[in-house]
C-alpha cells in the first residue's frame, strides 16, 4: 500500500519508515503508473525548463577563476537549465520543487552523472538554479568536465512552494531523487542515455544531504539509479554534538543554525505552540519564511544563544527529549551503513561551523559498518566556506579515475 496521502500512515511513519516508503513509493510510481493517468502524477517529471546559460570553456575557466575554483579540468562547454518537477513535501503530499541541471557539450550519448548538494541558505532566491554563485560554479566545474549534473534546490527553496525543511533528511533525499529523475527525462527526450552511476557530492547540509541520498540510492530507492561516488565536505554528520556546542557559543554561526534548525523542526514535529515559547524576540521566528535574504537574517540576529532562546528553551535543549530526542538520533545516523563505493570525507581542523570533530565521527561509523573511509583533513588554516573551494577539484580528479 503506498497511499502517503492518507493521514493515517503519515501519522505513523517513523522518520526511517517516512524515507523508505517515500522513495519505493516513488519507484513503483515512476515504473507502474499508465501514461495516461493524471489522478497521481509521476514524482520527478518535468513540468518547465527555462534557460540559465551557456558558456565556452574560455568564458568556463574565467567564470570557474572567479569562484575560486581550480579550472584546470574544464574540457566542454557547458549548457545550463532550470527545472522544475513533481515531488512529494515533508509529509509526503504533493508539490514541486526546482534545479539546475548543466549538460556538457561533448557528444557523449550516454554521459556520466553527477549531483551536488549545496549547504544552508535561508533565502530561497540563493540557489543555483536561481542565483549566480558558488553553487552554480560548482554545477558547471563537473559539468565542464563532462558529466551530465543535477543541483536540487531542495524544498521550499528556488521556485519550489513552501518552507524549506532544513535538515530533513528524508524529504532532501526525495526531493533530490525526483531532480534526478527529472533530469533523466529531460536528457532522454533529447536521445542521451544517461549512465545509472550517480557521483554524489555536497558542502555543509549538502555533506550531510550527500550521505543519506547514497544510502537511499544503495538500497534501492530507484532501480534506475545507483551509486557512483561519494564525497561529502564538512557536513553536520553529527547534529546532536553541533547543538551541544552551539548553546556553549562554540560554534561559528551557532546563532543562525539553531534559530532556522529550531523554526524548521517545528513545522516538522510540533517542538513548540507559540514562538515566544522559544525565542526572546519572538520576529526571529518569520526571518526563516524563504523570502529574507540570508544577509537580512543575520542582521535581525544577536550574538549568543542565550540573547537567543528562553531559559526554558535553552534548558530543553541542553537535554532534549521525546520526539526531539528521537529525531536528532536519527539525524545521527546517516553515516550508520555501509556503502558498497569507497567514501572520501573533506573536512579542516580550521572549520569552526560544521567542526572536524563531527567528520571524525562520520569516518568512524562507516569503518564500524566495514566500509571503504577515508577522512582528508584540509588544514587549520582553512575555515568552512574554503573547504569546498579545495575539496572540489580533488572530488572532480576522484571521480574521473572512478
């Protein structure tokens, strides 16, 4: 039975059984339903693609250049789309939600495949497929180097409706399950076979994001799609030690993660009724509609955790519970398998956001599991954002030898 819509067994998923019946569900839609039934559409067609760019490789090493990435590996020229598809939100209803996809120009009919995953933004207009930024530049680094990719905007974010849900696991991982379902149909209709390889990549949430679509992929989620490759960089692999650290102020940005982690868990799973509950200054709580620019967020935010949260709420924090509890343990364990390819994990001693520490972890559990882990410390002279700048061309070399 896979009716996600009835209220019933919404109301019974387990954050685990939510995941795993979203995405078989969506397989068995993709491969049984008629194409001439209307009454439940397909999760991941194609409902519009608009033009972004296109580029020869010259104006690729500049645009790559002024990013700060390592242009070296640029081959093809590159041809951006947006797109948007069918997907299902957080409580597995219907919705839609946007991407980038890059195609390179290199008469390859059946190309490789790639996806990146970007990390937080509270602002849906920050995205790649709307906004020319780092994310874009690291679609077309791969895509210049020959691989057909897929940037999700994940929910709520890009042109997708609603709120983002922000380290949901699960609906990240549908969400971008359905991109790349999109952006086979759209390379099908112009004759492409794409290869069911998937090399996976993502900074930050998208580190995060990286590891859990790649265990969805493994077990099953799309018979079409497989895992290629994994390499996430400085991801919140362990959520419950970032929110131990952020109420001590001992992370970089703590104040900014815990406001837009606490308003989106609640959407989610009811933490709180009102936000003065929570929040001293109850605004914060309609910073994080998807329509604020990150740099206004910041603006509106103080500077500690305890100028942020109740007394109350900090307590609650300190030793969450219940549902809470449950949750972030479960956030926990998207390093809990093994994956059957070999997994490079890019983090720094100098990232004060996401912390090496949480790397460490994700490197251990995978090598408890028995996998292939191998943990790259990119240096203390090298902070958060900077990760990514040097990770990137390392992954692109690692996945051109995979």
């Amino acid at each position: 039975m896979c009716d996600q819509d009835h209220p019933d067994i919404v109301d019974r998923m387990t954050f685990t059984t939510r995941l795993t019946a979203a995405v078989l569900c969506g397989a068995l839609a993709a491969a049984s339903v008629p194409a001439t039934a209307s009454v439940h559409p397909a999760r991941g067609s194609l409902l519009d693609v608009v033009p972004v760019s296109t580029m020869d490789t010259n104006q690729l090493v500049k645009y790559l250049g002024d990013h700060a990435l390592d242009a070296s590996r640029v081959r093809f020229a590159v041809t951006a789309k947006r797109i948007t598809y069918r997907t299902i939100d957080a409580f597995g209803k219907p919705t839609t939600a946007s991407a980038l996809i890059a195609l390179p120009a290199n008469g390859d009919r059946t190309p490789r495949q790639a996806t990146w995953l970007h990390g937080t933004t509270g602002y849906r207009g920050s995205v790649a497929s709307v906004a020319d930024g780092n994310d874009r530049a690291a679609t077309y680094l791969f895509a210049s180097a020959g691989y057909l990719t897929t940037a999700p905007d994940y929910l709520g974010l890009g042109t997708g409706p609603g709120f983002h849900p922000y380290v949901d696991a699960p609906s990240t991982v549908t969400a971008s399950i359905d991109a790349l379902r999109a952006t086979r149909e759209y390379a099908t209709s112009r004759g492409l076979r794409p290869d069911r390889r998937v090399m996976i990549t993502g900074h930050s949430q998208g580190g995060h994001a990286a590891m859990a679509l790649g265990q969805a992929l493994q077990r099953g989620a799309d018979p079409r799609l497989k895992v290629g490759a994994l390499a996430p960089i400085g991801g919140p692999f362990k959520p419950s030690l970032l929110v131990s650290k952020a109420l001590n102020d001992e992370i970089a940005n703590g104040v900014a993660y815990m406001a837009y982690w606490t308003v989106a868990w609640n959407r989610l799973f009811d933490l709180y009724d009102t936000p003065a509950e929570v929040f001293r200054d109850p605004s914060i709580e309609a910073l994080f509609d998807g329509n604020h620019r990150n740099e206004e967020i910041f603006q509106h935010l103080p500077t500690t955790m305890r100028e942020l949260l109740t007394d109350s709420y900090f307590a609650r924090m300190q030793n969450p519970t219940g549902i809470l509890r449950a949750k972030l343990r479960e956030a926990d364990s998207y390093c809990d398998w093994r994956p059957s390819v070999p997994v490079k994990i890019y983090s720094s001693a100098g990232d004060k956001d996401t912390l090496l520490e949480t790397s460490t972890y994700c490197d251990q559990r995978l090598k408890q599991h028995h996998a292939s882990s191998t943990l790259i410390d990119l240096g203390a002279d090298v902070n958060h954002g900077k990760a990514a700048k040097l990770a990137l061309p390392q992954i692109l070399a690692d996945f051109d030898r995979t």
